[in-house]
C-alpha cells in the first residue's frame, strides 16, 4: 500500500512514469496500472488489491485433523506403516473426506512434519 501511494504521489508532482518506476524499483508498467487503476476506480482501488479468489481449500480444519489423528495411530492389518496412497484411500474409506488426492495428503503431513512411512529409529541398550 506505501509503494502504491508513493506512486501515486509522485506521478501528481509531475514525474514520468519512467521515472516513477526507477524511484520505487518497480517497472514501468505497475506504475502506468496503479494510474489507470486511480483515475478508472478512485484512491481506495488504486491503494489496495482486491481478494483475488484463489483455489478452496481440498481438506477443511475438521478433516484434516481427523487424517492426522488416523495417521498417528497403527496402519491397518496387514500394513507395516503408513504410505501416502494409503492414507488417501483410507480417508476416502473411513468417509473422513469424499475424495482426496495423495499430493494433498503429502502436504498435509509435511506441515505438521509427519513421517509415518518410515521407521522410527529405536535405542537399544548394549549388552555389556
């Protein structure tokens, strides 16, 4: 917003557009938008971006913690560990979500630093 006005101030002192662009570090044409953008919509447009839309979230809050709980506890029968294919297809089975891909279920466990594939390095005591 600071960049946006800044720009917006210094092409009403009169600077190019050019010049506009070398001042702040953006190009050219960020500032000949910023400018269209004022003079079509007014200050509030031109300051602001609007929300872009973006993609809706594949898993809510609800769902993703019930993955995450069926992860932390054992494979099913007649598994050894979990593997992300698994995991989607067992949340699809459990119904916990209608349909999962195994890229969101990837992502999902490595934001809360899952490994569930692998195994867990034990500690044994040495026989002395």
């Amino acid at each position: 917003m600071l960049r946006r006005a800044s720009i917006l101030r210094q092409l009403d002192r009169g600077q190019t557009a050019a010049q506009v662009a070398g001042n702040v570090g953006v190009a050219r044409k960020t500032v000949r938008a910023i400018a269209r953008r004022y003079e079509e919509q007014g200050l509030e447009s031109a300051l602001y971006e609007k929300p872009r839309p973006g993609k809706q979230r594949a898993l809510d809050t609800s769902q993703s913690q019930r993955i995450i709980a069926m992860v932390c506890g054992s494979a099913p029968a007649g598994m050894a560990r979990w593997s992300v294919r698994l995991i989607a297809e067992e949340a699809v089975k459990r119904k916990l979500t209608q349909q999962v891909g195994r890229e969101t279920i990837r992502i999902l466990l490595q934001s809360h630093e899952l490994k569930p594939w692998r195994e867990k390095n034990v500690v044994r005591g040495g026989s002395e």
